[in-house]
C-alpha cells in the first residue's frame, strides 16, 4: 500500500494523472489502475471523476495529508534502522522539566543508554511553555512536563504521576492551620512566583485559572528568597509534594491546597507529536513510566 500512497500523493499534488505517471515513472493506465485498486481496498472514493477532471473527496483529502506523515515516518524508519547496521549514533532529544527532581529521570536515562547505547540522548531542561515551544517546533522529540492545557489529539499523552498542590505558609501567622487551607482564605495576601519575566504572563493565567489564585503576584528569583517572604508572612508559595522538598520545614510549613473544597492536583506527562512516534521514543516513555509505577 505503500506505493500507492505515493502515487496518490503525486496525483493530488499534480492535480493530473498525466503529471503523475510521469513523476513516479509509471504509465498512465499503471498509475489509474494502482488508484482503482487502493479506492477498492479501502472502500471508498478517495476521487471523484469528472470527465477528463477530477476532484479530491473529503476522504481523500484526510487520506493525502495523513499519507505523507505515514511515509515520512517510513523514511526516518529506514533511516534510522540503516544507522544501526552500520553502527551510526541516533540522536534523542528530550526536554526536561526543572524543578521537579531528578531520581526517575536519570535513572531512566541510565537504563536507556544501557539498552540503546547507539542512541545519543540530548536533553534539555526548562519549564512548560519552553518545553512546549521546543515540542511544537520539533525541537525536541519527546517532554516531560506538567499539565497546563487541555490533552491534544496532536500529541500521544502519557501519563506518568501526579502530584497534591501545596502552599507554603508563614509557621507564626499560620500556626493554627493543620493539614489544609482554601486558596481563598489568602485572597488578602499576595502569591510568591518564582519566575523570570518573560513566563510570568503564563504562569499568573495558570495559577488564577486553574488553582483559583485570586491574590496579587509578586516575584522571587528562587526558593531561597521566596522562603524569606513566606517566613516574614509577605506572601505564601504554591509548591507540590514534590518540590517541597527544597524547602526548608524549619522556616515554613506546608499544607493541602484546596480550592472549592477540593485537592488540587498536579498531573505529569511524557508527550511526543503523534506524527513523529518511533520506537526510541516510544521506549525511552515506556521506561519513564516503569520508574515512575
């Protein structure tokens, strides 16, 4: 089928028949008869005659555009699998997001390059919207981030971990606090972001949107200085159960983030383009996930 998904191609793309045959080195009839044979093993019309003429169904079009994905990742396929043999390195770029901890990631780095050792892993850490910008220009091949937007179909979404939200709160403003506290009873107070300017926009729009934030924001450079703010009640810090961690339990204390009497919860991914799946993406995820389980 491969084949005649090309001569397809060709045909749209020319919009002729004719142009076609000659492109792909095919008689006329050859390539009409090759088109007759694909409609009729798929079904359907994926072209409309009209005399000497004819028109690209809606079939068709999904079928023209989804052809050429297919047979690109049929090329990177032999591509790659011609690396091997001749014991060429592959490369893997993979995006990382900071912050988060490192044990699952490197371990699955580590146990990667044990299996692939042809595969040259380039990683590149930062945090969501620079990681999603490197994945939607193909930058990098696969992420590891968090969930700030809606799943796309555009991308195969792994699930890896999740994780409860957590605010860091002053021990002596707050000693009467147990294990939980509602965003909204620190509407009066602002919100420590530990953010450089250009993704403050991004990250304040995520906080008021998702975690219900209806304080003011104001910056820290890092978790040094927004423990000083939180420890002198000039603010609170939106952590999880995971970078607490890097907080220091003798300065701050931590408790649940709830919103709306409900857990607020960080979800974790490993994405790639649905269209640039292969199988050292696809394996480098699944070990990501078994470090993770």
């Amino acid at each position: 089928m491969f084949q005649q998904m090309q001569y397809f191609i060709s045909i749209v793309k020319n919009h002729s028949f004719t142009q076609a045959a000659v492109e792909c080195n095919i008689s006329q009839s050859a390539i009409s008869q090759q088109m007759k044979e694909l409609e009729s093993h798929l079904g359907i019309k994926l072209l409309e005659r009209k005399g000497r003429s004819f028109e690209v169904t809606k079939a068709g079009q999904y079928f023209y555009t989804h052809s050429q994905d297919i047979l690109d990742n049929v090329d990177t396929l032999v591509e790659n699998t011609i690396k091997i043999v001749k014991n060429e390195q592959v490369e893997l770029k993979v995006g990382y997001l900071k912050n988060f901890g490192t044990t699952e990631f490197l371990k699955t780095v580590s146990k990667f390059s044990e299996e692939f050792p042809q595969v040259k892993i380039k990683i590149t850490s930062g945090n969501h919207e620079e990681l999603y910008e490197l994945l939607s220009t193909g930058k990098v091949d696969l992420n590891f981030a968090d969930q700030r937007r809606a799943l796309s179909n555009e991308y195969v979404n792994e699930f890896l971990t999740d994780s409860k939200f957590m605010l860091a709160i002053s021990k002596t403003s707050f000693d009467d606090i147990n294990d939980q506290m509602d965003i909204s009873q620190l509407a009066d107070i602002p919100c420590v972001l530990i953010a450089a300017n250009d993704q403050r926009e991004s990250d304040e729009a995520y906080y008021r949107e998702i975690l219900g934030v209806k304080s003011e924001f104001i910056l820290a450079e890092n978790y040094d200085e927004a423990q000083i703010l939180v420890a002198s009640n000039q603010g609170y810090l939106v952590v999880n159960d995971r970078t607490e961690k890097q907080l220091n339990t003798e300065i701050v204390k931590t408790v649940n983030l709830i919103n709306a009497k409900q857990q607020m919860v960080q979800n974790y991914y490993a994405y790639w383009k649905a269209d640039n799946s292969g199988y050292y993406i696809e394996s480098f995820a699944k070990l990501l996930k078994e470090n993770f389980v």
